[in-house]
C-alpha cells in the first residue's frame, strides 16, 4: 500500500540522518589536559575504549596518550541505555512542540521537559551506583605503562 511505502521511505530517511549524525560526532575532537601528567592533547572518538564487565555493564574511557592516566566517559547498562533513548524521544517532542511557535502547548512543553530532566536525574544515579559497584576509581588508577 501506499502508506507502507511512505513509512518505510521515512525510516530509511530517518536511517540515513542518524547515520550522518553518528558519522559528524566520530569525527568531533576535543582537546584534554591530563589531571594526573597535565599533558594536553586532542581526543578523539576512536581513542575511547570499551569494556563490558559483569553484569551487562559496558564501562568507556579514555587514557593520557602520556602516563595513561584514565578517564570514564559512561559506565552503563540496558536500563541507562533505555532511558538515553527516552530522553532522545523527548529531545524531539520539545523540539516539535517548540516548532510550533505561539501554538505551542505549554503544559505539554514543561511536562515533557519534567519527565526528560527525570530520566537525567535517574541515569546520574545509576551511573554513580556501577562505578561505585564496580569499582571504576579503582579501574581509572590502574595505570598500564
């Protein structure tokens, strides 16, 4: 049918931007200073690694290209994965509510805005709660020359 047909055009559209999307944040930079040498240098997407640890966790970091120093940048799970979606979903509902300009439903805008800012606060507190089960300070100092 025909509204098939347009549907599947819209994922493959949608496919293809978060393609493009994923590809323009693998080539971002951002220059570091080492807290543990203070060596500076430019980070890149590829230089952060990952690990999966027990329990489904995947724990990514980076390290001093110097004294290999390390440095977290997620530790997380299904559930952390789930609501990094969730809040991605409601990214967008705020941005399309926003589009609206003065037809913009505020009770919607700030209800979505509240339930986004939720998900935040509960991946903070899993996040803190693996690192803290799994000893990721620990892992961070285990210095590999």
């Amino acid at each position: 049918t025909m509204a098939k047909k347009t549907k599947k055009k819209e994922l493959k559209r949608k496919a293809q931007l978060d393609k493009k999307a994923a590809e323009q944040m693998s080539n971002q930079t951002f220059k570091v200073k080492c807290d543990n040498c203070e060596h500076t240098w430019e980070l890149h997407q590829k230089d952060i690694q990952s690990k999966h640890l027990e329990r489904g966790v995947e724990w990514r970091y980076f390290e001093c290209d110097k004294c290999r120093a390390r440095y977290t940048t997620y530790v997380g799970n299904k559930e952390v994965e789930r609501l990094i979606r969730f809040r991605n979903e409601c990214r967008q509902k705020i941005k399309k509510e926003l589009n609206k300009g003065s037809a913009m439903n505020q009770n919607v805008y700030h209800s979505i805005r509240i339930e986004d800012e939720q998900a935040g606060t509960k991946i903070s507190g899993i996040m803190a709660r693996l690192k803290k089960e799994l000893n990721i300070e620990q892992k961070e100092k285990e210095l590999i020359h």
